[in-house]
C-alpha cells in the first residue's frame, strides 16, 4: 500500500484489537490439539487460582496480643455513655437561671446559663427544665411554665417567666 493511500477505518480497528488481544494473555488457557490418531481423551487444563494480595496465608496465626487497659489520668473514660444535656436540664427550675446574652442573626437566640455553670443557646420553642421559651427580645426572655392546679381535678394554668439581661 502506498503512503498516500488511507486504510479503511474497520480495518484499522480489527487490527489493533486483534494485536491488543493477541499479546494480553488475559483470556483462559487453551489445551493443546490433541492429535487425531491418539486414543487418550482430551487433557483438562485449569487456570491457578488466584490469592487476593493481603490475604492471610493459610495455616498461620499473627502473634497473640495482650488486652488493653484503659488509665484514664483524670480524664473521662471515652467509653463511657455521656450524659446528655438534656437529661441535666430537666431537673432545672427556669426561675434560677440567668441570661447572659442575646444572639442576633436571622432570629434571636437567647443565652442563658444554669446555677452548675452550664450555658444553654435557647430559641422561642425550646424547652429547658420546666419552662417553654415563649419570645426572645434583645433584653430580655420570656417562658411558660406550667403552674399547679389550684384544686384537685381543676385545670392548670401557665405562668410566665421574664428573665431580663444584667447589665454587670
């Protein structure tokens, strides 16, 4: 074939597959031929079986470890289930926490922190201890606690609880 002449597309594609295919030895081991004049059946041949790399070997054992211990230095055992805050705060009475803060962005949040020095970030909705926050301004919080029925069998009524912020 001349330089100037171009092959056909199909043909140049069959051609490098055929080279690609041919060198790879990916495919399956073929038996050879047996001959037409011997008598003996055809051989078998299996492909080995392969090992996935990082796969124990078989019969052996790794060296045996020992148990570990934790020592936890002062610090809490990370195993240990946590208390979670909400747990602590419904023993809280709304009437002894203070607001420290007021956060402004899309809406307020309040911050408020309980007589054990732990803070909350309170939005209109939340619940702490035994009050509902009910509105939060940029002074003050108001809850809704539930308060004890007057009588037995008698409904009980909702009292409101401002907490203003201190100006210290």
């Amino acid at each position: 074939m001349k330089s100037s002449e171009k092959m056909p597309l199909g043909l140049a594609v069959g051609i490098a597959f055929g080279l690609l295919t041919a060198g790879c030895g990916g495919g399956p081991a073929v038996p050879p031929a047996a001959s037409k004049t011997s008598d003996s059946p055809p051989i078998a041949v299996s492909a080995p079986k392969s090992v996935p790399p990082g796969a124990p070997k078989a019969g052996t054992e790794g060296p045996t470890l020992s148990p570990l211990a934790y020592d936890p230095k002062g610090r809490r055992d990370p195993f240990a289930p946590i208390s979670t805050a909400r747990e602590k705060a419904a023993g809280l009475d709304v009437a002894t926490v203070k607001l420290v803060g007021v956060i402004r962005g899309g809406h307020l949040l309040a911050l408020v922190e309980a007589p054990d020095g732990l803070g909350y970030i309170l939005k209109p909705g939340d619940v702490l201890g035994n009050g509902r926050v009910m509105d939060v301004t940029l002074g003050s919080v108001t809850f809704s606690v539930p308060g004890a029925a007057a009588a037995p069998g008698s409904e009980k009524r909702e009292t409101n609880v401002t907490l203003n912020l201190s100006r210290e």
